[in-house]
C-alpha cells in the first residue's frame, strides 16, 4: 500500500520543505510513503496464560539442563537413600520447595513486567501515530481549504472572464443598436447602454461617453423641415424620421438626467463623472433637477434652438460646466431655481440670438457664472429675484444690442457683478429693486449707448455701485427712488453725452456718490427731489461741455464738494439750490478719484 505525505511549505514552523508542489496550490507538497508509515501499529503478545506456561516450561526446562548439566560434571553420583528423613532432610526439602515457588513467581512477574512495558510502548506508539493522524487531518484541511479557494478563486475568474465576456457582448449590442435606422431599435440601444452602465461599474464612463457621443452627431431639428400640402413623399420621410430622431434624442437627455437625479452613493449615479456635449444640438432636453457635481460638463459649441432646455433647480457644484461659444437661437434656456455652490458655470464667447436665458430665482454661493466676450442680440437674460451670497457673476467685455437684461428683485450680499467694459446698446438692463449689501457692482469702462439701465427702488447697504471710466451715449440711468444706506455710487472719470443720469428722490444716507473727474458733454444728471443727508457728493476736477447736472428742489445735508469758479459761482452747467453754496469747495481731489471701486485702469 502507498499514500503521500501532505505538508505545508512554511519553513517557520521548522518543518522541512516537502517537494512536489500540487497544481492547485503552491504551497502544497507532497512525498510518497511506505506501507509501514501508513499503517495502525499492532500489539503482538501471546495471551497471558499461554505467555505465564510457555514461561514456566521454559523456567522448568532451564532448571532440568542445569540439573542434568550439574550430574552430568558429577558423573551421575548414586543418591543414598534412608527409610528415616531426619529434621534437617526436611527443613533442606522445604527450603527446596520454597525457591522453586520463588523461582515460579519472578517469572510471572516477569512476564507480567514484560507485558506491561510492552503495553506502555504500545500505547507511545498509538499516541504518535495518532497524533500524525491529527496532523496530516490538520494538513489535509488546510489542503482542502486551500484547495477550495483556489476553486472559487477559478471559478470567480471564470464567472469574472464569462461576465466582461457578456458584458463586451452588451457593449456591442447596445452600440449596434443605436446605429439603427429604425427610431425604435435605437431607443432600446439608448435603454441598454445607460443599464450596462449600471452593471458595468468599471466601464460607466465609457457608456456614459457613447451617449454623449450619440447627441454630438449631425442633427437636423424638425422645426427646421418645412412640410406644407404639396411637400413631395421625400419631405415627408425626412420630416418623420426627424421627429422619432428628436424623441431618440430627449430619451438620452431624459437618461441621463434621472441618474443625476441620485445622491452620490446610490449604485446607478452619475454624478462626478464627465459629460462631452461639445457641439451638440438640442432643440429642447429637460435637466431639471440634475445634480453637476464634480466632473467636467460640456456644451461647448453646442447650439440651443426653439423650444426649451430646462436646467431649472439644478446644481452645480465643486466641478466645471462649460459653455464658452454656445449658440442659442430663437431657443430658451432656462437655470430657474437652480443652485450654483463651488466650481465654475462659464458661457465665455457665448451668443444668444433672439433667445431667452433665465436665471429666476437661482442661487449662486461662493461659484463663479461668467459670460465675459458673449454677446445676446434681440433677447432676453433674467436674474430676477437671484440671490447671490459671495461668488462671482461677470459680463466682462460682452455686448447687450437690443437685449433686455433684468434683475429685478435681486439679492446682492457680498458678491461681486462685473460689467468691466460691457457695451449695451439700444437694450435695457433693469436692477429695480434689488439689494446690494457689501459686494460691488461694477460697470468699469462700460459703453451704454441708447440704452437704458434702471436702479429705481434699488438699496444699496454698505456696497457699492461703481461706473468709473464708463460710457453713456444717449439712453438713460434711472437711480429713481432708490436708497443708499453707507453705500457707494461711483462714476469717477465717467463720460456722459447725451445720456439722462437720474436719481430722482433717491435717499442717500451716509456713504458717497462720487463723479470726479467726469466729463459732461451733453445730457443730464439729475438729483431732482433728492435727500442727501450725511452723504459725500463729488464732483472735483469733473469738466463741463454742455451738459447739466442739476440738484433742483435736493434736500442737501451740506453742498457737493465741487471745484467752483473763484467767486464762489457752480460751475456752467450745475444748477444748486440757493443756499446750498456755501459749502462750495476750491480744493483739488484726492488720489481716491481714481482708486474707486469700478475705476480701470487706462492701461
């Protein structure tokens, strides 16, 4: 009979390497072994009786040769017999008799020694074979346990291969799909890749990629086919295949939205991943409520056309959305409640034509949402009722024809509006009612040209308002009714040609409305009905060219600092209210004319 010893290779234990690694494991080895090692040790003695006779026989046998041996040195002397046995015949007999009964029990217990350490032995022997037998159980079930790893680690490698093997299949499928030409079969392809990428955790993006790559293909909007009664069979194909083409389209914004819908640990979010809509066109697509955080979004390029794009109650956060040179065309798009915290919303180089951008009611906290060098033509840009708590929001550079940009009711504390060098022209930008506490507003070097920007009813609290170096070419302000509490208005090195500047029964407590070193070449500016009670009014090293700046029927705390004529007369072109001259100054400006907020550096 042969076996195989079973070891575990750990030279720590100090147990010598065994050879012959098995192929499951390698750390398993074995060596053959002997019919001897392999089985039960026996005990081999004769029963007791049987051991006590073949004792005794064998004592009685060596008395018999040591007697016979004894006569026979002798020569076999005669034994003398006598009829009397006398005391001490007997008491010899007895003695005799007393040894043999001695000689019988040393070899019992003899025997019986014999046996018992035979027995010990024995049992010595059955304690180490058994705990060999313990041992190689133990070996055996290491073996086993490592044996059985190693099958559900093969078996997990194969589910594993067998799985990626079917989920490449799906990948394949879903793809195939949504080259289709039947809007059917490829809305089933946009069904399965969003599930594949649910299942597919290590290859979400990739799925997520060919969606996004699905909407930047060409497409050509229904809105755009003309059908009309004598269309001709082709136009009619066109026009249907366009619109079950729209309905593929909004299934995938639709998709797409829903899993951004899902917290962060939800198994089938998307959230922090990146979606590519460079170029893509959308004619309409709902994202309302989508969470964009983390990760990069893009629409760059993308065109906006009729209907609408909805991000309403959105958000953004801690990542980058991107649609710098976007297009939107007779198209909304709507941010309506939507909340921007962290991360960046840029629309650089954007141009909305005839389109409407809505921003009602949206939050924006410590983010940045830039539109610096876009442009909005003939439409319409909201942030009615936006709050803004720290952050950014800038127009830098761009170009309002005929836009109407409104802000009305808006929240301004803290933050920072940027129109540095905007050009608005023939449209309106309306700030009616809102609030600025702390944060500035700045129109730095701006050109309004037949424009009309409204403050009425507008509180500025410890903010300011600043429009150094700007540009006002006919058109109007309207600061109307509006109220400066510590609050700041700066027009430092302001242009004014035709333009009407009115702050008509303004309230300006504390603060300063500073317009030195303006230039008046037309137009007016008006604090008609104005109460300026505590407020700093500047008009220093300000030239007149023709136009008036009039504070006829002000309620003036003490008159604007000015720099008058030498006999104490305003300057041609300002009208004062007699008796408020008398604060009249000669005094040059301060270096803080050109350090106010909003003033640009002509460089």
């Amino acid at each position: 009979m042969f076996g195989y010893n079973i070891g575990v290779d750990n030279p720590q234990d100090g147990q010598r390497p065994l050879t012959e690694p098995t192929p499951l494991s390698p750390l398993v080895k074995l060596t053959p072994v002997t019919e001897a090692e392999t089985s039960v040790p026996r005990l081999r003695m004769w029963p007791v009786g049987w051991s006590l006779a073949g004792a005794m026989a064998a004592a009685l046998i060596a008395v018999v040769g040591l007697l016979t041996t004894a006569l026979w040195i002798a020569d076999f002397p005669q034994i003398r017999q006598d009829g009397v046995v006398t005391a001490g015949t007997l008491f010899e007999l007895l003695k005799l008799v007393f040894a043999v009964v001695a000689g019988i029990g040393g070899v019992a217990a003899l025997v019986v020694a014999y046996r018992r350490q035979r027995v010990a032995e024995h049992t010595n022997e059955l304690a180490v074979f058994a705990h060999r037998l313990a041992y190689a159980a133990d070996v055996r079930a290491e073996v086993s346990k490592g044996l059985a790893e190693a099958a559900d680690e093969r078996a997990k490698i194969e589910t594993d291969r067998n799985g990626i093997r079917l989920l490449n299949e799906r990948f394949a499928k879903a793809s195939e799909q949504l080259g289709s030409e039947k809007a059917a079969i490829r809305l089933a392809g946009v069904y399965a890749m969003a599930g594949l990428a649910d299942d597919w955790t290590s290859e979400k993006q990739t799925c997520v990629d060919v969606l996004c790559a699905y909407l930047r293909m060409p497409y050509t909007p229904p809105s755009t086919v003309q059908i009309h009664e004598e269309s001709n069979e082709e136009d009619v194909r066109n026009f249907l295949a366009a619109k079950q083409e729209r309905e593929v389209r909004h299934t995938v914004i639709r998709v797409i939205r829903d899993h951004l819908r899902g917290g962060l640990d939800h198994p089938t979010s998307w959230r922090g991943l990146n979606f590519d809509f460079t170029a893509a066109t959308f004619d309409g697509g709902d994202f309302s409520e989508a969470a964009f955080s983390g990760g990069e979004v893009s629409f760059e390029r993308a065109s906006f056309v009729s209907d609408e794009a909805s991000f309403a109650r959105a958000t953004f956060s801690d990542g980058r959305v991107n649609f710098n040179n976007a297009r939107l065309v007779g198209g909304k798009v709507s941010f309506a409640e939507a909340s921007f915290s962290g991360g960046a919303v840029t629309f650089h180089g954007a141009r909305f034509r005839r389109g409407e951008v809505s921003f009602v009611s949206a939050n924006f906290n410590a983010g940045m949402v830039s539109f610096d060098a876009s442009r909005l033509t003939a439409g319409s840009i909201s942030f009615s009722k936006a709050k803004f708590r720290g952050g950014q929001v800038r127009f830098d550079f761009a170009v309002f024809d005929g836009t109407k940009a409104t802000f009305t009711q808006a929240d301004f504390a803290g933050s920072d509006v940027s129109f540095v060098k905007a050009s608005l022209n023939a449209g309106s930008l309306d700030f009616g009612q809102s609030t600025l506490r702390g944060g500035v507003l700045t129109f730095g070097k701006a050109t309004f040209d037949g424009s009309l920007l409204d403050f009425r009813l507008a509180q500025v609290t410890g903010g300011a308002v600043a429009f150094g170096g700007a540009k006002f070419q006919a058109g109007s302000i309207n600061f109307g009714m509006s109220q400066f509490r510590r609050g700041k208005a700066y027009f430092n090195a302001a242009t004014f040609s035709g333009s009407r500047v009115a702050f008509t029964a303004a309230t300006l407590s504390g603060g300063r409305l500073s317009f030195e070193k303006a230039r008046f070449a037309g137009g007016l500016v008006s604090f008609s009905r104005a109460t300026l009670s505590g407020a700093e009014v500047s008009f220093k090293l300000a030239s007149y060219e023709g136009g008036k700046v009039s504070f006829k029927e002000a309620d003036l705390s003490h008159a604007p600092l000015i720099d008058s004529q030498p006999n104490g007369v305003p300057p041609i072109g300002m009208t004062i209210p007699d008796g408020a001259t008398s604060g009249l100054t000669t005094e040059a400006a301060g270096d803080d004319a050109s350090a106010a907020p909003g003033a640009v550096p002509e460089s």
